[in-house]
C-alpha cells in the first residue's frame, strides 16, 4: 500500500521513527560538505591496478553468477578474507562478502543480494555501501566489480564503470572502496575507510521503480550495523545522490568519522544529531525503510 496523504516534514520524519526504528537505533548524517573533489580512484594515485575481477558464486533473481567474466546482476562472493581485523560497530570482523550492488557486507555467509536499498541500517548484515543500488554489470559495454588484496592491511573493491538493472549500459557508474586495518599506517589526510568517486550517471535500477537510471528508490551510501544503527551521507536514499558524489572521495577513520583534507581546508563538521534539513532528509530516507522492505520481482531470467 503506497501512502498518498502528505504530511508536514518533522510529524512524517516522527512518524517513520516511530514506526521503523527501534528506541535505541541511532543514524547519523553525514554532511555532504565532507566530500573531497576529485577525479580519480584511489588506486589511479598509488598505480598497481584494481585488481582481479570477482567471480560471483552466489546471488538472487538473473544473477547469471559463476561466470569468468564476472558479468552477474545480484551475485556476491563471500567469506573473502579481509587479512586484518576490522573494528566496526563495536564487533570486530575477519572476513567479507563482496556483493554487485555496490556494497560489502561483514562476517562470514554475509553476502547480500537484494538490490533495492532500504538504508544501509536497514540491512540485515553489518554494511559498508559506497553506492548499494542495483548494479547490472550483464551489457556488453559494462565494467564489472574487482578485488585487490596486495597491500598489506587493505582491500579495495571497485565497481569500475558498471551499468544498472535491467542489463542497461547507457550509462555507467565508476567508483570505488578502500578498507584497511588498524596496522596499516595511514598518511595524513587519509583515513581507514575511503569511498572514491568518477563519473556516476545512474542511482536506480528498474525493478526498483526508476526509469532510465533515475527515480523510484535511489541508492544509499554509508554505513550500517545490521541492528538498524548507521551512518549515512546526506542525500542518501535521496533524488540526485550520484551527482552529489560524482566526482569526490572521501576518507573515514575507524570511528567512522570524517577526515579533513590535509591542505589546511575546511573541517567537515562532526556526524552526529541532524540539523532540520537533514532530518528531512532521514525521514524521506526511511520512507524507503518503512514502506519498501520487499523485494520487487525482477522480469528477466537468469
């Protein structure tokens, strides 16, 4: 049942709370002024590459998964040795799963393929989501996702110039994951979670009601515990979210907090209660939490 009544923005946001977060759930915002322009994926600065390309041996509906290619809609690889120990939540995580949908889950048997975000909080399975939309890598002009495991104390995951459901390469997202652990010495300005951003012309897929790439529920970008407790960008879940990130990085250190560029700039200010614009922006964001937790089937066969 679609809600048709609109409500004034702090009673819904109020309303959505109530009804889908639990008392003791926190969600942070973390404020868009973070990001740091740039044009580049980590790995373009350091050199070395992205990495292998994942083969998928799990996934949900068309996930077309065990392919060499790595082409698959749905598919993840799980139980991925992360080679360090990753505090996150208050638990402590060794392995992961890498998942098509532009995210990676936490723990072992943790992949995930749903691909309708319903908030990084919303899942299931601690989350890590630098953009968790519904990633299709099947056209033939698409990229796919890759891993790589060289460094010591870090994992990159790249979801390089991926299309979107159903098998659409039109347009294309470019982005990309680094994690490490508390050994790696990280250099200033850095952090021990980075997302990083190219060219993103796409936020939703069609079995999650968008139209072209855009529209019905856009992609989600952050962090989740699995208990509904997270940390989310402002404008997440929102209209326009590629373009907000299009073009920028950013670092996180092990709190999950931002890191301010190294140069003297602005210090992004500290995630923590929303301001009124941004609890708009939750509570739009939790529409998605409260009204889309199921899946719509996919047409396309595997």
């Amino acid at each position: 049942m679609r809600v048709t009544k609109v409500l004034g923005v702090l009673g819904f946001t109020a309303l959505l709370l109530a009804a889908t977060v639990p008392a003791q759930a926190v969600v942070d915002i973390i404020p868009n002024s973070a990001l740091i322009p740039s044009t580049t994926y980590y790995t373009d600065l350091i050199g070395g590459g992205i990495g292998a390309v994942v083969v998928t041996n799990g996934g949900g509906s068309a996930a077309n998964v065990g392919l060499a290619t790595g082409r698959n809609d749905d598919g993840f690889q799980q139980n991925i040795s992360l080679g360090f120990s990753l505090p996150f939540f208050g638990n402590t995580y060794t392995v992961f799963s890498a998942n098509n949908n532009g995210n990676i889950t936490l723990g072992p048997n943790s992949g995930l393929a749903a691909f309708t975000p319903s908030g990084p909080q919303g899942a299931a399975q601690p989350i890590i989501s630098p953009f968790f939309a519904d990633v299709d890598t099947r056209g033939a002009l698409s990229g796919v996702m890759h891993l790589r495991t060289d460094i010591a104390n870090e994992i990159i995951v790249t979801w390089d110039n991926v299309g979107y459901f159903d098998s659409h390469d039109d347009k294309l997202n470019a982005f990309q994951l680094v994690v490490r652990g508390p050994g790696f010495t990280v250099p200033a300005g850095e952090g021990n979670i980075g997302f990083f951003y190219k060219g993103m012309t796409w936020e939703t897929g069609d079995a999650s009601g968008g139209s072209g790439g855009f529209g019905g529920n856009p992609a989600a970008v952050g962090f989740g515990d699995g208990n509904q407790n997270g940390k989310v960008l402002q404008g997440s879940l929102q209209n326009g979210i590629s373009g907000i990130v299009q073009n920028h990085h950013i670092w996180f250190d092990l709190s999950l907090a931002p890191v301010p560029p190294p140069d003297g700039g602005p210090t992004p200010p500290p995630a923590g209660v929303p301001e009124p614009t941004t609890l708009a922006l939750l509570g739009s964001g939790l529409v998605g939490l409260a009204l889309r937790r199921y899946r719509r089937p996919k047409s396309s066969g595997v």
